[in-house]
C-alpha cells in the first residue's frame, strides 16, 4: 500500500509542480491561470494521498514530511510528469498524456475495495475531467493549428512518446496492488486510453509516434536528472530552514 | 489574489449563555458564514457542511443539513463537543481553510469552545446541491450558475449554452476553461459584451 499511494501522491504533486512553475511565464493570462488552477487540484490530490499515508504510517510524519524531506530515489512518480515544461505544446502533450491515462485510471480506482481511496479517486475524478478535457482542446488547437504550432505539439509528442510506456506497465507494487483489490489493473485501462489518445491525434491531424523502446524505473525510485532539480527547488525551503511553518 | 472578508461575529456570548440554545440556532449561526470566494453564498447555500455531530454529557447527536434534523434538540455550550463536517468544493480549493476558522469564530462567538472541523470527501461535493434560491444570489452577483447536472460523460467535450447573468442572452462564448478560480470559466456575452464568470458543473 505504501508504494502505491506514493506513486499517486508523487504523480500528482510533481505534476503539480512542473505546472506552477508556469505561474507567471504563460503565453496568454488565461492560459497561465489555467495551468496554475490544474497546478492547484493535483497539489490537492497530492495532499490526500500524503495523509492518507501518513495516517497509515502512524509514525508522526506529516504530509509535509512527505512532499518536502525524502530524497529522488524515494520517489515514486513516472518520469513523464518530472520532465521540464519545455515549450507550451511540450507541456500540453505531457499533459495530455498524463491526462489521457489518469482519468481512465481514476475511473477505475473508484471501485478500490479501500473506501478511503475510492472516495479519493472519486473526487479527483470530477477535476481531472476537466483536466483532459482541457489538454485535449490546446493538443487539437495546436494540431490543428499553424505550419509552427504543428510541427511543435508533433516533436513535443515524439520526444514525449518514449516516457508512455511506463504509465502502463505496473511495477511490482502496482501489482501486488490490484490483486489484492485496492488498486488498478492496468491492463485493463489500455483499451480505454488508447482509443481516447487515437481520436485526440486523429482530431488534431497528428500522427502517432512509432512505439519503440520505452524509458522506464520512476516507479521505482530511479529517476530522470530533472527530479533532483526540480526537488531542490521544491523542498528549499524546509531543507535551508528545518521544522519552519507558516 | 483571493480578498478575504472576516465575518462579524453576530451575538453576545453574555446573552446567549442565559438563553436556550438547540441545533437550530447552530445551523442559524452557520448560516452567517459565507464563501470566501463569492461571499453572496452561505457555506449551507453551498452544501460544504454536511453535518453536525454534537456530545454533551456522553450523549450524541446528528444532525444532518439536508432537512436539518434533530432542530429542536437543547445544547448546552459549556459542555457540548462540536464536531462540523465539510466537504471541500475542489481538493486544492484554498478557501477551506478559512471557511473551517470562520466556522470556529463563529461558534466561539456563541460559547462554544470545543469545535472541531473535520474533512469528508464521500459523497463527493457536486454543484448539484446549490439550490435554486443560491443559484439567484449567484445571478444577481453577476455570476452564470451551474447549467446542467453534473454527469461525468457529459461533462467531456459537452458544450454548454450558457446564459449571461447580466442581459439574459444566450448568445454567448467561452473565453477560458479556468476562470478567476478553479471552480469558475470565463465567458463573454456577445449581445451585452461583458465578460463575466460560470461556475462550472462539478
């Protein structure tokens, strides 16, 4: 259960992240409130996970204790979320990678056998719609769009294609996880997000990167080099001045 | 970026400690709390507090907002333990925090010491629960309220008529799936030109 809810809970809050940092640099101010209100909800749901197991836990540690004192290697979201923002079409198509394969997921979390979860995953279901529903609409406008927005949101996909792979395949923990009832088979949201992601590309006149060999090991702890940046920004705070609080 | 209004603290704890006091007065004084965010809206209008559970004297009580049960049931303040239950409108909203301090101000101003708010996610908040006199106050506020019911289907790739809160027109347009908050897109009115907020179906 631990690794579990941490995989949820570091997808959600690395995400987050990556999309605050656009806070202020958007190419248009609706744009910029927008990724920074998605910034909002997955730090939310991060939050959920992180008490969830901090209660579990029972040791004390608190959801801060999570987010900002543990290392790289004890983190265990999917490299696809801890890659840089890039240009925008390289943060919609990150997004909507992420999107297209969270909310069948989530869908699916619903029917956890932990009720704890399932109302989690309901919750969050009702803003990642949302979510998709957004990233899919910038994917076909740019797509769709001009010569440049074109060629950008495609190099965006075909350099992103290599870090899908590991959202569908389970790490141990993920399948220990839905054998035991509480977590997510994966392979059973395939079909479903495979279809949303064909008529998302077909929409947008794009074309689907070849499936070749795919990056993996975030889930276990061993990470692309953006993590420890993107950490060492995160946790500054609580790591240049131990125990602060507001 | 989000104007916090600190509510008046409506009675005297002097007076109201001589008074009898039921749960139907703790529902009055809730209702005094407003969203921090559209302070037209009450936390009740909203649907956030979903119930109330009182211990006075090793016994409890439960009341529920939807028909507010258990009304007329004496509290006694110097004793009762108050435990509020709310649901937050969106998992990052950070208004609930101060929704759950302005909760606690306002039942401290009336005596009791002991609140406690707590968190429930299940059943998941849903715009449905604004009921149509909420919906009335959103209008007049200048904001288009929730237009349909909140189906996840049809809520992917569903585009809605929204009518301008100002003019009536249903001639409008989306401008931004995220507005001034999460909970809220920015429209335009193509008749009356002003843009104003929606509050999306959730």
């Amino acid at each position: 259960m631990r690794d579990f809810l941490l995989l949820l809970a570091d997808n959600t809050q690395i995400l987050g992240h990556r999309l605050g940092e656009w806070c202020g640099h958007g190419p248009e101010l609706e744009i910029d409130m927008a990724m920074t209100n998605l910034a909002l909800d997955l730090v939310g749901q991060s939050r959920n996970y992180y008490q969830y197991l901090a209660e579990l836990e029972g040791k004390g540690r608190t959801e801060d204790d999570l987010a900002y004192l543990r290392d790289a290697r004890e983190f265990r979201n999917c490299l696809l979320v801890e890659q840089p923002n890039g240009d925008f079409a390289r943060t919609v198509a990150r997004n909507f990678l992420f999107d297209s394969w969270h909310f069948f997921f989530l869908q699916a979390l619903c029917n956890s056998n932990d009720e704890r979860l399932a109302a989690i995953a309901a919750k969050s279901l009702k803003e990642v719609t949302y979510h998709l529903r957004w990233s899919s609409e910038w994917v076909i406008r740019l797509g769709d769009g001009t010569e440049e927005s074109h060629r950008r949101i495609q190099d965006a996909f075909d350099h992103l294609w290599t870090y899908r792979g590991e959202l569908l395949t389970p790490a141990p923990f993920e399948t220990e996880a839905a054998s035991a009832g509480y977590g997510v088979d994966l392979h059973s949201i395939k079909p479903l997000t495979e279809d949303k992601l064909a008529d998302i590309l077909y929409q947008a006149t794009l074309r689907r990167p070849e499936d070749g060999w795919m990056q993996s090991g975030g889930k276990t702890g061993r990470h692309s080099e953006h993590l420890g940046y993107l950490l060492a920004e995160m946790q500054y705070v609580q790591r240049a001045y131990p125990n602060s609080v507001w | 970026m989000y104007s916090v209004l600190i509510p008046t603290l409506s009675g005297n704890s002097m007076n109201t400690k001589i008074q009898q006091v039921c749960i139907s007065d703790l529902w009055n004084w809730l209702e005094t709390v407003v969203d921090p965010e559209i302070p037209v809206l009450t936390i009740l209008d909203m649907g956030i507090v979903r119930r109330i559970e009182i211990r006075d004297n090793g016994q409890l009580t439960i009341s529920d907002l939807e028909g507010r049960t258990n009304a007329n049931v004496p509290v006694n303040p110097e004793n009762a333990r108050l435990l509020v239950f709310v649901t937050p409108t969106y998992t990052g909203c950070p208004a609930m925090n101060m929704i759950g301090a302005h909760i606690r101000l306002e039942l401290a101003a009336h005596g009791f010491s002991d609140v406690t708010v707590r968190e429930v996610l299940q059943p998941a908040w849903t715009t449905d629960w604004i009921p149509e006199s909420a919906r009335h106050k959103l209008r007049e506020y200048g904001i288009a309220p929730p237009e349909q019911e909140a189906r996840i289907e049809r809520l992917l790739f569903s585009e809605v008529s929204v009518t301008c809160p100002r003019c009536q027109s249903r001639n409008t347009e989306k401008l931004a799936e995220y507005g001034s908050t999460a909970c809220k897109a920015l429209y335009r009115c193509k008749d009356c030109l002003e843009p104003f907020d929606y509050f999306k179906c959730h």
